[in-house]
C-alpha cells in the first residue's frame, strides 16, 4: 500500500488505483493474491471495477 508519514509521526494510505486518500467510509485493506503485499482501495475504484497493480509484484487485479 502507498503509505505517506506525515510530520506528526501518524501514517496516510492511499488508494493503488487513483491515490485518493484513503480516510472515507468503504475502502477496503487487503493482500495481493500474489505476493501477500498490502493493497488499499477506495469507494469508488472498487465500485467500477478500476484496476489496480501491486507494486512489489506487478500483479494486475480488478
């Protein structure tokens, strides 16, 4: 997962697909099929189908 450390030591996740934070309501955290990597979606690339790619593995998923 793409995850930023802000200056007050507290960590931001962002979506793999379109790098929205990931602080609404409905994302979801989970592992890549393939590589066991953490991946973080948000609302609206999983409602659409959006497809993602891992970045340790290159995995491409819907």
């Amino acid at each position: 997962m793409a995850k930023k450390t802000t200056d007050k030591g507290t960590t931001s996740e962002k979506c793999i697909s379109c790098g929205v934070m990931l602080i609404e309501r409905g994302f979801n955290r989970f592992l890549c099929p393939e590589c066991g990597e953490g991946v973080g979606r948000c609302t609206r690339c999983r409602q659409q189908s959006n497809p993602y790619t891992c970045a340790k593995c290159g995995f491409i998923g819907p």
